[in-house]
C-alpha cells in the first residue's frame, strides 16, 4: 500500500525512511474501536499493539507515540469520535443535531457551514478564505460557520496567520463529535494518496502547519495541552485510563474528512456533501446560490 511513488514522496518529506505495514489503519474509512495503546519509558521500542511478546511486531524506538514530532501526529489514527458516524445529509434534508447542540441551524437563518481539514493545510485555507469572503459579501443575509477539530489553541494561531476569522463564526470540535454527526469521518487512502492531490499539494504554497508548529513549540502550548489531549483521548477510548498515550490532536489529523453544506432558513439542506478528496476546494458559491442570494 505505501509503495506509491507519490506516497513515499511525501513521508520522505515529513522525514519518514520507512513505514510497517498498514499503521493507520488504512483498511477501511472508519477506525475499528480499539483500546489506547500504552508505552512503556523501559521498553520505548515496544509494539503499539498491547501483546509485548509479539516480537515481529515490534516498532523501532523512534517511531512510538510519544517521540513523534508534532508534525508527524495529525498522520496517525486518531481515536473514534464518541458517537457513530452517520449518513451525510442530503438535499432536502433536514439539517443534522449534534450530540452537545453547539451547531443548531435553522430559525430562519440561511447558513453556509463549512467544515475544514486539519490546520496548516492549504486546501482548508483556500476554502476558509473563500468562506470569509462571503461572509463579507452578505453580511446580514447568510451566516458563515466553520467548523474545526484541531485544538482551540491551534485553530487561533492559524486564523491569526490567514488574517482572521473576520464575519465567519468558528466552531472548534476536538473530539470530532459534530463532524461524525454530519456523516464525515476519515477518509481512506485514496482521500489523501490520490494522484490528482498529490499533484494539487505540490503545486499549493500554501501551507502553514510548521509555522503553527512551531508557535505551539515556541510557546509552549504543547506541553500545556498534553494532560488534556491524554485525558480525552482516554475519555474518547472508553478507559477512564490517565496514562493514556495516543496520537497528540493538537494539530487536528489529515485523514479527516471535510465538506460544506447550505441550509436554509428551515433548517433544511440545499446544497453541500462530503469533499471527494483532500484537495476537493468545495464551490461555495453553488450553495450561496442554491440559498437565493447569488448575484
């Protein structure tokens, strides 16, 4: 599976010589439910699996969770969200509730919901650039939201480096609840691999996930958030564990779906569905359109 040209290009640059077998989980779109992985300081070259015997198993010292840089973190498989995730909404539609009721649409708003990818990437930010144009256009007929899974501190230093949230009301969704509840989950390895995204990738300048690495780094923000990340993702595991050591979500992760959706003053869909693939800058003005309010 990681044998692809373009594949092996791009975990040369995150500084990745070489992988084991299928470390993502990649087999299917949606992560089976699983219990923490748990390292160990005495054997910090020890199997990501729970059977320490397993010898064939076992990963080399660099490669455990914990020792990954932070920029290596958002290509791991994150825990599940803590609910199932659903259907996408279709056309016609009414909009979907979240479990903890921080999206409710409708109450005659017209609304254009946008939920990004991790922070850093390229693709999020043409589309939230795109998304706070429009925000701008209509300020008192549509509202703008979008919705992020990397951390607050993260998703505040990103908006900082694109020039601001501006009329766009951001939403920030760590556990990936609300995203579940609109039918994004993770993607599979064509989402993210496909020839056409890696083609796209190359030719973006867009990127600023090592810029806000290294703001987190600079100021200390990652160790600050290291007791909470631990605490959710064990929450999110179902163990109550406090030694919980999975894939730090600070940054968000890649294999994340996205899509953007228009919703009527109903609360019903108009337009909108999952991206087709990490590179997919979804045509937001179709869904303004779709409400009534293009030009």
């Amino acid at each position: 599976m990681f044998s692809g040209f373009a594949t092996k290009i791009a975990l040369k640059k995150l500084g990745i010589p070489s992988i084991p077998s299928d470390p993502f989980n990649l087999s299917s779109t949606e992560p089976e439910p699983r219990k923490p992985n748990k390292l160990t300081k005495t054997n910090p070259g020890a199997s990501l699996d729970s059977n320490p015997d397993d010898k064939s198993a076992n990963w080399p010292a660099w490669m455990s969770i914990k020792s990954l840089p932070l920029s290596v973190q958002p290509w791991l498989t994150p825990v599940p969200p803590p609910i199932p995730v659903a259907e996408p909404p279709k056309i016609g539609d009414l909009a979907p509730m979240d479990r903890d009721r921080e999206l409710v649409l409708g109450r005659g708003k017209m609304v254009l919901v946008v939920f990004l990818r991790c922070v850093g990437c390229a693709f999020a930010q043409k589309t939230f650039l795109h998304l706070r144009a429009l925000a701008t256009r209509y300020p008192n007929e549509l509202t703008c939201i979008a919705v992020s899974h990397s951390s607050p501190v993260a998703t505040k230093k990103w908006l900082d480096l694109v020039g601001g949230a501006w009329g766009v009301q951001v939403i920030v969704d760590e556990d990936r609840s609300i995203y579940a509840a609109w039918g994004l989950g993770l993607g599979n390895f064509l989402y993210l691999f496909h020839p056409a995204s890696q083609v796209a990738g190359f030719k973006e300048k867009g990127w600023l996930g090592a810029t806000v690495v290294g703001s987190l780094q600079r100021t200390g923000a990652v160790a600050d958030a290291q007791p909470r990340a631990a605490a959710a993702g064990a929450d999110a595991a179902a163990t109550g564990s406090p030694e919980y050591e999975g894939p730090n979500n600070l940054m968000g992760n890649k294999w994340q779906q996205a899509g953007a959706w228009a919703v009527d003053g109903r609360g019903r869909i108009v337009w909108g569905g999952k991206a087709l693939r990490a590179d997919d800058v979804m045509d937001l003005d179709a869904g303004v359109d779709a409400l009534g309010l293009g030009a």
